[in-house]
C-alpha cells in the first residue's frame, strides 16, 4: 500500500505516483488502467503533454473510485496571462472530465516572460473557487517560489523539479523544507539511462535482493521526495511500486547521493532561463 503525505492544506499526496509523458490514445488508456488497477493513485500529466483526455478515460474505465486519486496537471508557458491561465484550467477539467483537479501546477516559470506571479494568482483564485483542490509550481527555483508568496502569500503545496542520483538537488530540497512545500522528483530514475546500471546501485540492490530501480526509488522516498517514474508493462509497474516494504541504510543513500554531478540534469533546460511555450 502506498503512504500519503499531508501537504501544507491538508489535504494527502500519495508519496509515489506515475508519470504520463509521453502516454497517448489507446495505448496510453490501456497503460494507465493497469497502472491504476496496479495500484497507483498520483497521475502526473500536463497540458503539454496532450494526454489529458486519455488520463480521463483511464480513469473512467479503471473502475477505481474517483475520492481515492490525486489527478495532477500543468499550466503550460504560452497561458501565463491571468485570463488565459483560467480558461486553460478549465480546459484542462473538460478534457479530463472531473468536477476538480486534485493538483494544478505551472510547469515551468518562464522568467524571462516573466508573467509566472500572475499565473500563481490565478491558480489561488481557482483553488479558492473550489476549481482546483492543491496548487502547487514546477520547475520553479527559490527565488520564484520567494517572489509569488510575497506577492499572493500563498505557499505552493509542491513544487516538481528534476530530481534523481546524478543531480539530487540538496539545495533546493532544503528550500522547499523550510518553506513546507513537498518536493516531487520528475525523472526520478535518471530516464532509466546509464544510472541504473552504476555499480554502487546495483551492488545495493543484490545485497537486498531488489532490483536497481526498487533502489532508487527507495532513495527519493526515504530524501522525502515523492517520484513520478512511468512505465508501460504491467511488470514494471508492480515493480516501481513495491518499494514501501524496505528501506536503504544511511551509508546507501549517502552512497547513492554521492553520485551526483557538477551539472546532472538530463537536458539543458535550466528554469534560469528556460522557455516553455
């Protein structure tokens, strides 16, 4: 069974959930109704990622009752004006078919447009309309997280970075704890490229008797991380989410987060400066 955290409202965040990029029509559907039924109750999407229609017939077809899921999704770049950000919530619960979102974020700041504070407001003013449940940012570093508490004084519930072993964002992780806001890991297994095959997590995982994902995963949790791996099999699924029965040591996740990078991420996307239309 998965365990919940209680974010800075009150209300509980699943700490794993299941990433949907890029999970599209029918094969999409049929990924995430095993996912459900597997056991997963955070759905990650975004507009972006042109699958909220499929996240909502999922969700009809699973069978799962509506009250035991978290439904996230994101405000894209090009919608930051205020009346924009609002008629694009709404868009977002049309294509997926609730009544609410459990969690709205605004996928990246944008500094350089620089209109992120009027997006935040207007996520406060849906969350107050009763549209949104939690809202929360992504990709968003502590000076924007400072700047939109001051402007609206309102604390995002979660703020979703990249995080993984190569760049497991100490910093930040700090920030967000002082603040109370949950930190959620995107790409939380490093995109399943060469770090689940470094030796200090696969020797961890045959001294457990786990596979080199369990590990990491088990890393992000036991950080206070809440990742969002994604998966197509069924197999895999069960796999990523049979992660609450063990736990790393303090010399393993030492070891684990001693990988990190000068500069780990996985692209070049630096929320500095990047630019999400």
């Amino acid at each position: 069974m998965i365990a919940n955290h209680v974010l800075n409202d009150g209300h509980q965040l699943p700490a794993l959930g299941f990433g949907t990029y890029p999970v599209r029509g029918r094969d999409g559907v049929e990924s995430l109704v095993s996912a459900l039924r597997t056991g997963y109750r955070l759905i990650d999407s975004a507009v972006n990622y042109e699958n909220e229609g499929t996240v909502g017939e999922a969700i009809r077809r699973a069978g799962v009752p509506r009250e035991q899921l978290v439904v996230t999704s994101k405000l894209p770049g090009r919608h930051h004006a205020y009346a924009s950000a609002t008629t694009c919530v709404y868009e977002s619960l049309y294509r997926l078919g609730l009544e609410s979102i459990d969690l709205y974020l605004i996928h990246w700041p944008n500094p350089l447009t620089d209109r992120y504070v009027e997006a935040w407001q207007a996520l406060v003013d849906l969350q107050r309309a009763g549209v949104l449940r939690s809202i929360g940012t992504s990709n968003f570093l502590p000076e924007h997280l400072d700047r939109i508490i001051a402007v609206t004084g309102v604390t995002p519930a979660v703020n979703q970075v990249e995080l993984h072993p190569y760049f497991p964002q100490a910093e930040q992780r700090e920030v967000h704890e002082r603040l109370g806001i949950r930190t959620e890991s995107w790409g939380p297994l490093g995109q399943a490229g060469s770090l689940l095959q470094e030796p200090v997590i696969t020797g961890i995982a045959g001294e457990l008797g786990r596979t080199p994902a369990q590990v990491v995963l088990r890393w992000h949790l036991q950080l206070g991380s809440v990742p969002l791996p994604k998966a197509s099999s069924a197999a895999r699924q069960a796999e990523n989410l049979a992660v609450f029965d063990f736990e790393l040591d303090e010399a393993q996740v030492a070891a684990i987060t001693a990988l990190r990078r000068t500069d780990g991420r996985l692209g070049d996307a630096d929320p500095a400066t990047h630019e999400e239309y």
